[in-house]
C-alpha cells in the first residue's frame, strides 16, 4: 500500500495510537478500539473533521473517555529520550459535529519508576468552533528517558466526548524522520 511521509521534524509521533497502550477507569483498551465502546476507545483517522465543519490533512486520533460521569482514557507511549529544544506539538480540539464535547487535554508523563507527573494541562475544551495549537518546550526533560501520557478527562458526563488531537508529535529541529 501507500507509504505515509511523516512530517519534517518528527522524533515522536502520538499518531501512531497503538504504538502505546490504552487505559480508562474499565482497564486496559483495545487499539484501535470499537467507535461507541462505553468502556473508551482511540481510533486512528486521516483527514478528522474540525469543529469549524473544514478537514485537517494530517492524521489525529480521536480518544473516547469511559462512559462514566468524569470518566477518562490514558495512551502510555514507550520510553523516549527527551533533548533540550524537543516541543510537543498538536491542534487539540472536539470532533467536528460532537456538539456536548466536554474535555480537559492533558499531557503527563513518567520518567523511569517515578510517580506519573502532569507536564501540561489541564485545558479544558468544549465544542465552540474553534481548536487549538499547542506547542511546549520539553526542555525541562532534556536527558530523561519518558513514557508520555496522552490523557483525556471528562468535565463531568463523557456522553459525545470525542476528543480529537491532531498531528500529536514531539517536534526536534533539524530531525529528519525515517520513511518507511
């Protein structure tokens, strides 16, 4: 099949969803998972639609959080060797249509045995129009080996929580992906 060129800069990419492992408060979740799996699903997408109606070129997924008042969904990625400049990067926002989208975005992490940490977040979203572009200096992780945590809370019922991060990545300067 067609190859997909991953995009100039690339050392980590949360595109790739099963390439982690996926909790909620149900255990350990498929991925991809089942759209509508009341226990939280991830599902990979290629063009998402944005709240605005208009589509992103570039792959996202779309995290579910369990079912449950508050519920959550967490993707733990393997270890990764953090450098000074790396930045997280990635337009969060609700799924185009998910209208009592209701979410905080937060990204943890955990370096070797150490208790889980939150890095940035939470920022809480709901379907308005509009999504965001975060980008962070991972500096203060320079030199660290660190799982990261994609993590989705819901602010209060999950009920058409579809929470939607696009072109999840750690950006390196001067980082030229390898192709597949």
């Amino acid at each position: 099949g067609p190859t997909v060129t991953p995009i100039a800069g690339t050392a980590l990419d949360f595109a790739n969803a099963c390439a982690g492992t996926w909790y909620s408060g149900a255990g350990q979740l498929p991925c991809p998972g089942t759209d509508a799996d009341a226990k939280g699903f991830v599902l990979k997408v290629n063009s998402p639609k944005l709240e605005n109606g208009s589509t992103d070129s570039r792959p996202g997924i779309i995290t579910f959080p369990q079912n449950v008042q508050n519920g959550y969904i967490q993707g733990f990625y393997p270890p990764f060797k953090v450098q000074k400049g790396d930045r997280f990067q990635s337009l969060i926002g609700c799924e185009g249509g998910a209208t009592t989208c209701y979410v905080a975005f937060r990204l943890d992490y955990q370096a070797g045995t150490d208790p889980i940490k939150t890095f940035w977040g939470p920022f809480l979203e709901r379907h308005e129009g509009q999504n965001y572009s975060v980008d962070i200096d991972l500096s203060a992780l320079a030199g660290k080996d660190v799982k990261f945590i994609l993590t989705i809370l819901a602010a209060g019922s999950a009920t058409g929580d579809r929470a939607m991060w696009i072109a999840p990545r750690v950006y390196r300067a001067g980082n030229t992906p390898a192709t597949s």
